[in-house]
C-alpha cells in the first residue's frame, strides 16, 4: 500500500474520531494539533486505526509513538 | 526514617561525598550503599530482607527471559509470571488485613457472624513504589521498550533508590536509570540549585504544612468538639495540607537528587490552579497517573473484552455510547484501582479512588450541557472570574473527597460531614491550635507559596535562579534558611515524621 492511501485512509479516521471534518493529518501531526487528542482519545483512535487497517499495535507502540508519521510507518511495516 | 530528620541528612552528605571522591563506574554502588542503609534501616530482619530479594530476583531474571525468548509465546509466560509474583508479594504484605475484611464483611452481610483477627506483616518503606516501579520495568522489557539490566547491582539501584522510596515519583527504566548508573561529576550549579530545591521543599512542609497539621489533626480527630464553621475549615485545608506535605517531600528529593546529578521526573505542577478534576489530575501525583494509563487504562481499553463489548454496546446503542460506555467502564476500575493502591481501606477507595471518578463522569457528561447554559445565558467561559469559579468549584469538590481520604473510618466521614452542616459552637478560631501570630505566618506563606505555584505555570522558576548574578544567588539563599529556621516547626521532641505519603 502507498504511504499516500494509508494518510488517507488514516485521515478518515482521524475526522471520525475526533467528529471534526477540518483535521487533515500530516506525518508531523501530534496530539498538540487536535484539541480533543488526549490520553483518552489516543486509546480510541488506536482500536479505530486497528480496526480500519486491520492490524494490531503492540503496548510499547501504543505508549510511544510521537506523530502520525510514526503511526504511519508502522501501519506500513505490518501491511507490507 | 522521616526525610526531614537530622539522620536522612546525615545519609546525604555521607552518600554525596562517598559518590563524588570515587572513580566514575563506581559511583552507582555507593547509591546502592546508601538505598540499602535507607530501606532496612527502620526495620531490619531477615523477612523484611527476604522479600524484598524475591523482588528483586522475579525482576531481574524474568526480564532476563523475556528477553531471551521475545517473539515467543514463553516471552509472555515470563512476563506473566514476573508482574504476577511481584503483584502477589505486594499484595499479601500490603492488603491481608483489608481482603480478610472485606470477605468478613460479605459473610456478615449474608447473616453469617464470622470474624478474622488482623494479620501482621512484615513491610519495608517503599513497598507500594518499588514493586509498581518493577512490574512496569518487566513490562517494558516484554513490550521492546528496554534491555534487560544484566547487571544485578544496577537493577537492584533501579528498584531502591533511596530518595524516591518514601514518597516517589515513580521513575522508568528508559527514561531514569541511565541517569541513575552514569556517576555524574560534581558542579557547583547543580548544589545551588538542588540547596534551593530541597529549601523550598522545606518551608512547605515545615512552615505550611506542620501548621496546617495543628488545625486538621484537632478538627478530625475531635469531630464532636467542632461544629459549621471550624469543622468546614479543617476539611478545607487538609489538601493544602496533603499538597505541602506530598509536594514538599517531592522537592526535598529532588533537590537531593540534583545535587548528585540525577534529573527525576516532576510529580505536581500547580494543581490548584486546575478548572476541572479531569485537569487537576493531569497536574497531582502526575507519575502515578501517567504509570496507571500505560500499564492498566490502555491495556484494558485494548482487552479483547473491551473490544466485544464496544462491538455489543456499538451494535445496540449506536457509536457515541459505545465509547462512553468502555470509557466509563474502564476509568471505573482504573480508579478504583488507585483508591486501593492509596490503602487497604474503604475511605481511600472512596476518597482518592471512586468519588474522583464520579467527578470525572460528570464532568464528561455534564460539559455539553453547560456549554449550552453559558451560552444561553450569555456567560463568557474564557473570563478570569468563571475560571476563578471553576478553580474554586474544583477544589472544594476535592476537599469534599478528602473528607474520607483522611477520615478514620468511613463513620468518622460521615460524622465530619455531618458536623459541618451542623451550628457552629462559636468558638474561637484559634481553639484549632494554632495562636494568632502562628495563623498570620501560615496565611503570609501560603499566599507566598500560591505566587509561586502561579508564576511557575508559564516559567521554569530555577531556571531563572540560575540565570541571575551571584549576589541574587546568596540574598535567595540567604532568605531560604532564615525564614525556615525562624518561621519552620522543628527542633528537639518535634517529628515531622507524619508523611502522609508515606503510610502508602
């Protein structure tokens, strides 16, 4: 898959999310970007990502990823 | 050892010389020296010493394993078995007596009059630090997030690091033990500023907070001697109690910390300046929180069980719901789990555990719901005066949580909430026990300490100390010491040993 279908797909799932058809995501977006992103959120746009992608993150993926890029990188990595 | 005696100081200045005249990679062990001394010092015996080793060992080997066998289903088992025995030991020395009483009372709930007489366990201080601060490091281990330490001494200094055993934060292993291992060189900027932190810890906790004491201990330990008024005091300042006793301590071992080089993470930032108790938790005890939502809250939320029961509650009340519902779920047993990690009593799990949940749902619940109102009735929520209203809303619904948080059991809470509903006997102010000069020094300290919690929300306070000309440095200093060895409450038959931390 193309880095560029998963920002899509990715940015599908952020507007759902977060219920805001403005957010276009980029690999450098953090939770800093979204108001509503935080630790409660991340949790339920990580099950949305997993669902959309259908693949799972690890714990130590969950807690540590920075931005969307990294996000991005391993969705690409498990899809290969 | 309480951490404002002469002794903890004593240990400082042992451990800060031995640590800066040794040779670089030695330096963690005379750590390790002083950890060892601290832990065992109020309670030696070989029990004691014994559980503290299986600790230690569950940790260090099955870290070993996981690592060895990662990818592999036996990397799980290792790490079940690890966070489980450590879970295990924690649990039997810290909650018997609370598990014996909660099956005693379902039996007697049921009609059955059976009776368990109070077990004894042997402790150590630090307990509900150190084996939290293990069972996060086996699993960071398991989840690829560290190596193991395969140096058993480092690992033990990981787990026991004697400031931090009293009252934490609670540290990571990717984040702190470098730090902790490197045998740092002495600087003469790190002893100012560490010399400042430990004396700002000091006037909280010997100007304001053993002031604030007198007060709270005569309201709620003699509920039935104040009525209205006085009792409403009382249980108005015990946060201010809790948050410069708590907070205090913090800097004290920061301070200590700074000194030897160690950089530790930052445990409150000006909670009382918080809108709403979702905020306030962001700001108080912020490394339990943060500890709490990366081993239990996301694994849970993640649990297959959560998953199907999103998918059922999904599929049967439509999406929004769904997410409340897990949400809620979720944060109700996260926080009941604090409760219980504050103590084995029903007044912890109700006044540090499940009222603040209630809060958090209603303020969830209720945020749409007063967007509407303000904007009905024209009220701006950005101005200063509804922030005012907001801070003040928040803390005294923390105040009401504390009510049970410090109560002796939950009948005594109710009788102090009763009481402050009740006419006061109208009695002097100063029958809280503290004289009037003594209430003046409290009130000018805690507008001091309120300016400076104010001003630390946008500025790096030390930051700027450390910026400023030498003479500032010893005017700064200078008035530190002197107001604490004026104004502080200390000197020979005075404890400040009642660190309310650390009965945790």
């Amino acid at each position: 898959m193309e880095k560029e279908e998963i920002y899509t797909r990715l940015n599908k799932v952020f507007r759902e999310v977060f219920d805001d058809e403005s957010i276009n995501v980029t690999e450098n977006t953090t939770a800093k970007d979204i108001p509503d992103w935080d630790s409660l959120e991340h949790i339920n746009l990580i099950v949305a990502v997993e669902e959309e992608f259908n693949i799972k993150f690890n714990m130590g993926e969950v807690t540590t990823m920075k931005n969307v890029g990294e996000m991005a990188n391993i969705i690409a990595s498990r899809i290969k | 050892m309480s951490i404002t005696s002469l002794t903890f100081f004593l240990l400082v200045f042992i451990t800060c010389l031995i640590y800066f005249v040794i040779p670089q990679k030695y330096r963690f062990i005379s750590l390790l020296g002083s950890s060892l001394f601290f832990l065992f010092y109020d309670n030696f015996n070989l029990t004691t010493v014994i559980y503290v080793l299986i600790i230690l060992l569950t940790s260090y080997f099955s870290s070993l394993l996981i690592y060895k066998y990662k990818d592999t289903k036996k990397s799980k088992l290792f790490m079940l078995i690890g966070v489980f025995l450590i879970l295990g030991i924690l649990i039997y020395l810290k909650y018997s007596n609370f598990i014996l009483l909660t099956i005693q009372n379902i039996f007697n709930f049921f009609g059955s009059n059976i009776t368990f007489n109070p077990v004894t366990r042997p402790s150590t201080i630090g307990l509900s630090y150190y084996s939290l601060i293990m069972i996060g490091y086996v699993m960071d281990v398991y989840r690829g997030l560290c190596l193991p330490q395969k140096n058993i001494l480092k690992c033990a200094l990981f787990m026991a690091y004697f400031p931090i055993l009293p009252s934490g934060p609670f540290i990571r292993y990717n984040d702190n033990a470098e730090s902790l291992y490197e045998g740092h060189n002495f600087s003469f900027s790190n002893l100012y500023l560490g010399l400042i932190r430990i004396l700002w810890g000091l006037f909280k906790i010997l100007v304001i907070s053993e002031r604030l004491a007198q007060i709270v201990n005569t309201s709620f330990n003699n509920p039935d001697n104040f009525s209205g008024l006085l009792m409403f005091l009382g249980a108005l300042l015990f946060p201010l109690q809790l948050y410069t006793n708590f907070s205090g301590s913090i800097d004290l071992i920061m301070g200590v910390s700074k000194i030897l080089g160690i950089n530790l993470p930052e445990n409150f930032t000006s909670p009382f300046f918080s809108p709403t108790i979702t905020e306030f938790w962001r700001n108080w005890h912020i490394t339990l929180g943060s500890y709490l939502k990366d081993y239990i809250f996301y694994p849970l939320m993640k649990s297959s069980f959560m998953q199907k029961l999103g998918q059922f509650t999904k599929k049967h009340f439509g999406k929004t719901a769904s997410k409340k519902i897990t949400l809620y779920l979720s944060m109700f047993i996260m926080w009941t789990l604090i409760g219980i990690w504050h103590g084995g009593a029903y007044t912890y799990i109700i006044g540090s555990g499940i009222l603040q949940f209630i809060y958090m749902l209603f303020e969830d619940l209720l945020s749409p719901v007063a967007t509407k109102v303000n904007n009905k009735l024209g009220i701006n929520s950005e101005s200063k005066i509804y922030r005012a209203y907001q801070i003040l809303r928040t803390y005294l619904l923390f105040s009401f949580a504390m009510i049970f948080f410090r109560a002796t059991s939950l009948s005594n809470a109710f009788t102090i909430i009763q009481n402050i509903f009740t006419t006061s006997h109208n009695m002097q102010i100063t029958s809280l026990g503290l004289s009037v000069a003594n209430l003046i020094i409290l009130l000018i300290a805690l507008l001091i300490l309120f300016i400076i919690d104010k001003i630390s929300i946008k500025n790096d306070i030390l930051e700027k100390i450390k910026n400023s000309s030498i003479e500032l440095k010893i005017v700064i200093l200078g008035i530190f010491i002197l107001t604490i060895l004026t104004f502080g409450m200390y000197g020979i038959g005075f404890n400040a040993s009642d660190f309310i931390y650390s009965r945790i």
